[in-house]
C-alpha cells in the first residue's frame, strides 16, 4: 500500500507534531484521523474528523495529566 502523505504532512503533521512515519504508524493500527485519498494518490483531512480524532485522544490520556 502505497499512498502520499507528503501533501498532508505540511499542514496537520505539524499541528499534531507527529513525523510522517508515526502518524502513518497509526494509519496502519486503524487510529489516525479519518482519511480521504484523493484521485491524485494524496490524502487530506477533514478539519472535523481531526478535532474529533483530538478529543478522543485527550479522553484517552486523561489519566497522564
């Protein structure tokens, strides 16, 4: 499986301060954010799918704070 997460890495790898190769870790483990793969091959986020994927993972870690 082949797929490009350069065009998504600028903008939300940055903002989850995650490298490609961790985030594409999760995708693997089924618990990254929802994807959708363009025609192009590139994968894009949706801006709620993200947040939602945010807030389960503060529920998650709630008890390392």
């Amino acid at each position: 499986m082949v797929t490009n997460i350069e065009g998504f890495a600028a903008a939300v790898l940055a903002e989850i301060r995650m490298s490609q190769s961790a985030f594409y870790r999760l995708r693997v483990r089924g618990q990254a954010p929802r994807m959708i793969k363009l025609p192009n091959g590139e994968l894009r986020c949706r801006r709620a799918d993200l947040d939602a994927w945010w807030e389960v993972c503060e529920r998650d870690t709630s008890e390392w704070r």
